[in-house]
C-alpha cells in the first residue's frame, strides 16, 4: 500500500514538472516572437540591465528619444538601434574600459516594446504613428497605412531614423518603386523610423491668364504645359509675351523671357503679359 502511495506522488511530481516546463517553454517562446533576437532597441523600449554578481548595478529604464540611457558608473551610453546582444556587449566593454570591472557579465532584458512603431508625418491622408505589424514592413506599407499622399503631397519622401547605431537619412522616389522597378528602395522599416512627406512643389501663373494662381508641378513639366494648366492666356493676353521670375541660390530673383519648352522650377512665377495688337 505504501508502495502505492509513493508511485502515485511520484508520477504527480513528475507531471507537474512537466507541466511547469511546459509552461516556461510557451513563456519563452512567446517573448521570442515579441522581441525577436535581431530586434534593434528603439525610443521607448523600457528594459531591466543586470551585472553578474553586482546587483547595485541593476536598472530599469526606459530608452530615451535620443536613444540613450543613464547607466551607473558609466553615464550616458547609446543603445538606440542596437541589437540586445550588441547592447550588452557595448555596456559591459564600457564598464570594463572605465575600470570599473575586470570582466562584467551584462544580461538586458526587454521589458516593453514601445519602439516597435513608426512615425508618418506631413501630407499624408492620416498622420500619427503606426505599429510595425512585421518584421519586413515595408516603406509602401506604411504609407498605406497612413492613407497615402495627400494630391498635395511630394512624390519624394524622406525617411529618417537609425541603423546599427547611427543616423540614418534617405529619400525615396515612390513612383518610382513602381514605374521603373526600383524595389530596393522599398526599404524595410525599423521601431523609431519617421515617413516625412514634403509638401508639392509649386509654380505661379498671373496676369493674362484663364486661372492664375498656384499650381503643383508635375514632372518634367514644360513652361507650355504650365501656360495650359492656368487655362491659357486670356482675350487680351499672348503666349509670345511671357515673363518668367526665377529665384537664384544667393537670394536674388532672375526675371527671363522663357521658351514654351523649357522646364519649370519650384517656386516659379510666370507672367502673362498683354498682346500689343
């Protein structure tokens, strides 16, 4: 009887630990999928950093705007763009270069992923910030998400944030990704990256014209398509009686006598003048 007693504790032992271990398993294997191991930190993530056998050394913080952390000891150190592993490693190089321990052992842990979000700005159909629902979203994906441009929006956005690091900048032409098979510059966004879409550049068309006022430029477009987007001259004005006032880099306003082929700049004002017959 007692041998039958002790078996069934022992099998109820051993399943409870194969219960527990189950669970550990499933805890793990979740926090993997929300913090996988190449996951950059960004603006945001809060995280706990221990030292091996210095728990004075311990903190939970969360990484600034600027990508950075107050250690003690240390100071300020970047980890904004960095991978966990990375992190740990540039912490405890600085720990062991400051001479504050032989071989520090450093653990980080991510807490809560708040950087995991990105920021679409400008003329945009919804501004705000949206969450990276992937691993591989992509800069068109995003846009999307944001509603796309505005019709007074730029075709070229620029994207900004961080890599390995280190500021990262680029301008995307987003026709292009699509009119001339430029994929690779639908580049696949991190946590803290920032869509800016610029407002249109514009050209100005007045006096003898249908519909003076302003207009977005289109690309490639010529002073004779400008002259018909304003509704051409009017009655009384000539398409041979131009003036066009183009603004020069040292400030300064170049008034020309332009052709119906030439280009138009951003921020042109062209004049209609009046026929002389």
């Amino acid at each position: 009887m007692t041998s039958a007693v002790t078996s069934f504790f022992m099998l109820a032992v051993q399943r409870s630990c194969l219960l527990l271990v189950a669970l550990l398993l499933a805890s793990i294997d979740a926090h993997a999928q929300a913090a996988p191991v190449d996951y950059p930190l960004a603006a945001g993530d809060a995280v706990r950093v221990q030292v091996f056998q210095n728990p004075d050394l311990t903190l939970e913080t969360r990484i600034s705007e600027s990508g950075t952390i107050s250690f003690p000891l240390i100071g300020t150190i970047r980890l904004g763009g960095l991978a966990v592993g990375a992190a740990e490693k540039r912490i405890a190089d600085a720990l062991k270069s400051g001479g504050f321990l032989q071989n520090p052992q450093v653990t980080l842990l991510l807490t809560q992923i708040r950087g995991s979000q990105v920021s679409v700005l400008g003329q945009v159909g919804r501004p705000g910030r949206f969450p990276l629902e992937t691993a591989s979203t992509r800069l068109s994906d995003m846009l999307a998400n944001a509603g796309g441009a505005t019709p007074g929006g730029d075709d070229v956005v620029i994207v900004t944030g961080q890599r390995a690091g280190q500021p990262f900048r680029k301008l995307v032409d987003v026709p292009s990704l699509f009119l001339r098979e430029r994929g690779e510059d639908d580049i696949v966004l991190q946590g803290g990256d920032v869509i800016y879409v610029h407002r249109a550049p514009v050209f100005y068309v007045y006096g003898e014209a249908q519909r003076p006022g302003s207009f977005r430029i289109e690309r490639a477009m010529t002073v004779m398509q400008a002259l018909a987007l304003a509704g051409g001259p009017t009655a009384r004005g000539s398409r041979d009686r131009l003036q066009l006032h183009r603004q020069q880099d040292d400030g300064g306003v170049a008034l020309l006598t332009p052709r119906m082929n030439d280009p138009v700049m951003p921020n042109d004002v062209i004049y209609v003048r009046e026929s002389l017959f």
